[in-house]
C-alpha cells in the first residue's frame, strides 16, 4: 500500500520545485527529474526522510529513494524496484561528480532545501 504522507511530500516538492525553477529551466520538476535529475530530487527527498537510503538503478540512469519498505521517484511509488540497487559510498561519488552537471549549475536541490530550513514552505 502507498504511504499517502510520502505521496503528498513528492507531489510538495515538485510543486515547490516548480514555482522556483520552472521558468528558468523551461520544464516541470516531474520532467525535469526523469530526464537526468533524478539525483537531485533524492537529495532533497533524503533531506525530508534522514532515514531515506538511496537506490540506483543498475543501469545508472535513474535513482530513487527508500523510504520505509518502499523505493520512490519524483512520479511516486516504483513498481518496479528489481532494477535498482542500494547506493554505495562509490555510487554516491559518482552521482555527485558526473551526473547531469547541467543540473548542477543551477544548485536546485541545495536551494529547495535551504527553503525548506529556512521553514518557507512546509511538507
């Protein structure tokens, strides 16, 4: 069964997401974080739930996030976990060196995560 909290966090951030990037990058968060930005929608997932733990998919073309007995992206539940992995300390390292440094340049999830401790915005 979906955990409802957990849905209605996703859907937050990707609206909060939206209203501070949408217009600079061009795209919806839900696109933004299927297309090579998975990466950076579990950073701030794993900000949310400390208890998080990030999955990869063995491919490395997308990441999602653990939470409770469930793995999620910025879409929700994943029903189909089998091609995702836990990440490992070299799996994060290559995260965050090579994946999409476009995203990078626009330091997405440190700022969402600056508004969500700065109490801007509530989940």
């Amino acid at each position: 069964m979906e955990n409802t909290n957990i849905l209605t966090t996703i859907d937050n951030v990707n609206s909060l997401v939206d209203s501070n990037f949408k217009d600079t990058l061009k795209c919806e968060a839900e696109t933004l974080f299927s297309t090579g930005g998975s990466y950076e929608f579990i950073k701030i997932m794993q900000h949310i739930y400390n208890e998080g733990t990030i999955y990869i998919k063995r491919d490395f073309t997308h990441c999602a996030i653990k939470i409770e007995d469930d793995l999620y992206d910025c879409k929700g539940k994943l029903i189909n976990s089998n091609d995702y992995v836990e990440a490992n300390d070299v799996h994060i390292y290559i995260l965050d060196k090579y994946l999409n440094p476009y995203y990078k340049l626009f330091n997405i999830s440190n700022t969402i995560i600056r508004l969500l401790d700065k109490k801007q915005y509530q989940m």
